[in-house]
C-alpha cells in the first residue's frame, strides 16, 4: 500500500454525512507510515463529476473519470480495504493534495 494508490475501500456502517459503501479512495498517508501501521488515511472517490467545488480533484482510475472528496478525508482500518485498482498521476495527486490544504485551510 503507498500513496497515490487506488484501493476498494468498504465504508460501511456510515453514520449520518459520511460517505456510503464500498468504493475506491486514495491513499493519501505516508508511505512509512503504510508499511508499519494498520491503517491508513485515504480519500474517497466518487463518480458523481458534475460539479467541482474547492475541496475536490478529478482523477482517472482505470480509464474512469472521478473526483476525489476531500471533506470526506478518513482513516480507516487496512482491513477495510479489499484490492488495489490502480494508482493516480503526481499531477492528480498535487491537485489532491490541493484540494486537502483548502479542506483543511491549511494555507
């Protein structure tokens, strides 16, 4: 597992506005971090790309537009995650990474 990759992430039980079900998120910790702990920090993504708003990126997966959400942000255990799909470019994650900073107001 390292950064900028693309796994099937279950979110379920979700309890109010967090994100629902089983779908791809990046993971977005550090690679240190990846190796030895039991969980991650990742990014859920959606296929719902019809609006962009600040705290969010496009990404292509497998050929397949999405958007990254990063007001979702979430740590989760490594056994919530089920198989890698793919990776992101650096300039998708830059643009992740952006959008992180503008969630966080980390400007």
């Amino acid at each position: 597992m390292n950064r900028g990759d693309v796994w099937w992430v279950n979110f379920e039980p979700s309890i109010g506005g967090e994100i629902r079900k089983k779908r791809p998120a990046i993971i977005i910790s550090n690679n240190a971090s990846n190796k030895f702990l039991n969980r991650v920090q990742v990014i859920p993504i959606t296929s719902n790309t019809d609006r962009l708003f600040p705290s969010e990126a496009y990404v292509t997966v497998a050929g397949k537009k999405g958007k990254a959400m990063a007001d979702q942000l979430a740590t989760v255990s490594k056994q919530r995650l089920s198989k890698c799909i793919g990776s992101i470019s650096d300039d998708e994650m830059n643009m992740v990474v952006e959008a992180i900073k503008t969630q966080l107001d980390l400007f």
